[in-house]
C-alpha cells in the first residue's frame, strides 16, 4: 500500500484523527520515502541505529517514534522531519 496524498487529506478533514490514525500514517509516509528512495528495511534500521523489528514496528504504524528517533529517520531517509510529517495532522 503506497502512501497517496490523498489518503493524507482524508485525515485532514473536519475532525481530528485519532492518536492510531496519525501513527498509521506516518509509518506509511516514512516506509513510502524509504521504498522511494530505494532503501531496504534493513539498510535504513542499521543507518539509524533501530534494530530492524523496531523499524517495521513504525512503519506498520504499531510504534510510537520518539523524537530522537524522527531525527535519526529523517538522517536517514535524507529529508526532513517536516517533510515525514507534512499533511499529517
């Protein structure tokens, strides 16, 4: 399932999404950079020092990434955080 921006407009309609809806959207958001960009699961987990179980814990939207952990993603992925969270609401 590949992140479309109009999935991320549906969430930006006239109510707040829920806590599980903005954590499933940005896993998808941070898995559809990486696939993007051509990175493994794998290769981006050792980039960022997350052990692989830990990355696919994030991106199937099941984890709740830390601030330091959005850091050391965005390192990876080459971009920014506002990018991974842009019309995540």
């Amino acid at each position: 399932m590949t992140n479309k921006p109009g999935k991320m407009k549906a969430l930006r309609g006239a109510r707040t999404p829920t806590d599980d809806e903005v954590q499933k959207a940005l896993g998808e958001r941070i898995r559809h950079i990486r696939e993007r960009k051509g990175y493994s699961q794998r290769d981006l987990a050792v980039a960022c020092g997350l052990s692989l179980a830990g990355l696919q814990q994030i991106e199937y939207g099941n984890a709740n990434p830390s601030l330091d952990t959005l850091i050391g993603l965005s390192k990876g992925l080459e971009t920014t955080i506002h990018k991974m969270l842009q019309g995540i609401d």
